[in-house]
C-alpha cells in the first residue's frame, strides 16, 4: 500500500489586534486670508492681484530682470522631458505611455507653450493651467472634437493660461458649503483652496482646481500663491528705479548745465508777484531737444535797464558721486537672487576667472534642474495621474 503523501501545513498568521487609529486634524496651516484673499507677505503690495501686477511691472521693466528671466526661459526651453512607461516591459503601461506622447503632441499649441505658461510661475510664484478637453474625432470644424486621430477617445485640447493679475480670490471648502455649490469638496484639507476666481473683461468666472495644472515655486503653508523667484528683487529694484532717475537728471545737468538768470530783488520780494515764480519753473523744466525754447523779460528798455540778467548756464563745482558704482551693486545683488549673477561678470570693469565663471553658470544650472523636477512632479500630479 502507498503512502498518503503528508497534508501541506497551513501558514501560521500573525494576529494583529485592531488598533484605533485617530485620523482627526486638530491644527491648520495658519496661512493667513481673509475672504479667499491670501496677506501671507508682510508688505501688503505683493500680496494677491496688487502683488502679480507689481511683479509683472519688475519683470517688464528693470533690465537685469528681465535678462535674468530671459535666461530661464531660454535654457529650460531646450529641455527635455522624455514620457516613459511607469513599469518596464509591461504592455498596459507602454499602451499608457505612447498615448499621453500621442496627445500632447495633438494639442492646439507646441508643447514649448506648455513651458513657457509654466515659467510664469517664476514671476509670479505660481501658475495655472487649464486643462480643456476633446473627443478625438478626426477632421473636424468644431475645435472640441479636431484630432488627427479617429479612435474616438478622449485627449487634450490645449493648457489654457489663466492669467495670475485676473485672480481675484481663492474658493475654499467652505465657501463651497456657503454658497451651495455643487463642487465635490469630500475630505479636502480645509486649509487647502479648491478653485479661484477670475475676473476679466469678459465677467468673472469660478474655476476649480480639479480641472487645473496648478504649479508652485514653493508650497510653504501650502499657499496656493507659492512665492514667486523675484520677491527678494523688489527692494533692488525700488533703489534702482531712483537711481536710474538720477543718474539720468545728474547727466542732463553736467552735459548742459544749471541755468541761471538774475532778476530784480523786488521781484523776489514781492509775495504776489507770479514772475518769479513763473521762471523759476521754465528754467528747472528747460532741456536742449528739438522743441527747446524760452522766453525771457529783456535786459534794456527804452534806454533803461531793467535789472534782468542774460540766461547763463553754469556746470556744477566739484564732481558728483559715481552713482554707476551704486547701480552696479544693486543690479549685482538682483542677478545673485536669480543664482544668475553670471550674467554682471565683467560689469564692474574687472576681470574675473574661468573657475568663477563655471562655479556661477554650474549653479544656474542646478536652480533650471529644481525648476524641471517641480514642473515634472506637478505635471504627473494633476495632468497624467487623473
């Protein structure tokens, strides 16, 4: 007779007795707003739609800046960013991976636009991005279902700019709750915004997040404004928009002089009379260009002298202060925030290193990589893992 071949012995578990888990959040960021409108910067004129506008006018006009934001949009647009499969050599995930390469590139615009939308976020600390959909339908006239392809499935139609100077205010869950909306807001942090609101010429519209590539240079209290890369800029470029003002005026002066014209003193004595103060104000506002031209009271009539003097103009006596020296440091100190200090070597007159050079442009280059991996982790967050 045979054997019964010996029974499998059942794996012994461990009995893990059930433990209460307090899943409760009994803090809050402390992120301070009031209305949806974030005051999370001590100086009220860079927080919310005053502070975009007033980074927006920095970046437009201050020339270092403006170099500086140049470069990163220059070099991050030459990046790549290659779309590979989550798990390799698994046929579902390559399915996954040639479809998402598939609709970004049937988009309405270049994926360079995708980045350049993007990098606003580095003037204004943070940007946003809808997502608008479409069916792929083939050739079509309705731009919600033109595709080059025809199988029917739903793809990308564009990331639409929403414009950070047009954002009034940020909807949190509770407004939601107040105003009745019929937004899903189901164990949403409460600290955390689930839409803004926009107000344009067109009206004012109520965006939520959900449908949002919402990108951030930094998410400290997790505000949904970040911080943008230029906010230690605005105090270089408050002293440099003076010192551009004077540099310019002490330049008018040397090259032409102060202009000088004596008058009779009872003209300056006397409180009621408007000649004196009438050419005191064409003489300040006088400049040599195609429209110079002033009238002055003549020195002689009727054979008496009116005690009028000959318009002279007189340089200044001693040399004034080398403002270009000043201007230099702090246009130095707003490319050393940028970590594109780079860009001011030479500028003083000096020379300087190859070992300087490649220490500063290597940094640079690290700050573009910190660039691309928030775009990269935000991009998979809110565009691809939906």
């Amino acid at each position: 007779m045979s054997k019964k071949p010996p029974e499998p012995q059942k794996e012994k578990r461990l009995r893990i007795p059930k433990a209460k888990v307090d899943t409760a959040q009994y803090g809050r960021t402390g992120l301070r707003r009031h209305g949806g409108i974030i005051s999370e910067d001590f100086q009220s004129e860079l927080s919310g739609r005053t502070g975009a506008e007033n980074m927006r006018e920095m970046a437009d006009s201050n020339p270092i800046v403006g170099a500086c934001m140049n470069a990163v949009d220059f070099f991050f647009m030459q990046t790549n960013f290659p779309i590979t499969p989550a798990v390799k050599d698994d046929p579902v995930a390559e399915d996954a991976a040639e479809f998402l390469r598939g609709a970004l590139d049937d988009m309405e615009h270049s994926w360079q636009r995708v980045l350049s939308e993007y990098l606003t976020a580095a003037k204004f600390g943070y940007s946003i991005s809808e997502k608008v959909l479409k069916v792929r339908g083939g050739e079509s006239r309705d731009p919600t279902r033109r595709s080059r392809y025809t199988d029917g499935r739903i793809g990308l139609r564009k990331f639409a700019l929403r414009n950070q100077c047009t954002i009034t205010r940020w909807i949190f869950p509770e407004d939601v709750t107040r105003a009745r909306m019929d937004w899903d807001v189901t164990g949403v942090d409460a600290d955390r915004p689930v839409g803004f609101e926009q107000t344009t010429l067109q009206g004012t519209f109520r965006v939520p997040l959900a449908r949002c590539g919402h990108f951030r240079m930094r998410e400290d209290l997790d505000n949904p404004e970040g911080r943008s890369l230029l906010r230690n800029c605005w105090m270089p470029h408050q002293m440099l928009m003076v010192l551009y003002e004077v540099e310019a005026a002490s330049h008018n002066r040397l090259g032409l002089g102060v202009p000088i014209m004596e008058v009779p003193l009872e003209v300056l004595e006397n409180p009621t009379s408007s000649i004196a103060s009438t050419l005191s104000d064409e003489l300040s506002a006088f400049q040599f260009n195609e429209r110079s031209s002033m009238l002055t009271p003549t020195q002689e009539q009727n054979g008496v002298k009116t005690g009028y003097g000959q318009l002279r103009f007189e340089r200044p006596q001693g040399a004034l202060a080398d403002i270009n020296t000043t201007i230099v440091r702090w246009e130095t100190r707003i490319a050393m925030n940028m970590l594109a200090n780079w860009v001011m070597l030479g500028a003083d007159g000096a020379g300087t290193s190859r070992a300087a050079h490649t220490d500063k442009t290597s940094m640079f280059g690290r700050g573009l990589t910190f660039l691309a991996d928030v775009f990269t982790s935000t991009f998979n967050r809110d565009v691809v893992a939906p």
